[in-house]
C-alpha cells in the first residue's frame, strides 16, 4: 500500500465519510471513512479537476 497522507474526514448527512489523500508521488486518493484501504487513485491533478468540477455543479444531477 502507498504511504498516504489522509486529510480529515468530510462528512455529509449520516455515515457519509469520505476522505482525500495524496502521496509523494504526485496521486491522489478518495476513500470512505473506515475503508481507506480500498480507494480510488489518480493523478493529483484529476483528483483538482474532480473537486473543482463538483464545485461548479457538474454532478449537481446526482443530488
């Protein structure tokens, strides 16, 4: 397993947890809060573009 660095947790209505990570390799990591183990990867710049998307309402539509 990589050496991640987990940021805290984000937490919406719930058990919603996810958490972000990176590692020095220039990756990016998204898990669900007590499952860090299994996580999604990419680069830290999709992990950029992925947050900065949701946040102009991209996935507004899965809400």
């Amino acid at each position: 397993m990589p050496d991640i660095i987990w940021e805290d947790p984000l937490c919406g209505e719930g058990n919603s947890c996810f958490r972000l990570g990176t590692d020095a390799d220039g990756n990016g990591y998204i898990a669900t809060l007590g499952a860090e183990d299994r996580y999604v990867t990419d680069s830290i710049d999709a992990l950029r573009n992925l947050i900065r998307d949701i946040k102009a309402g991209k996935a507004d539509h899965l809400l």
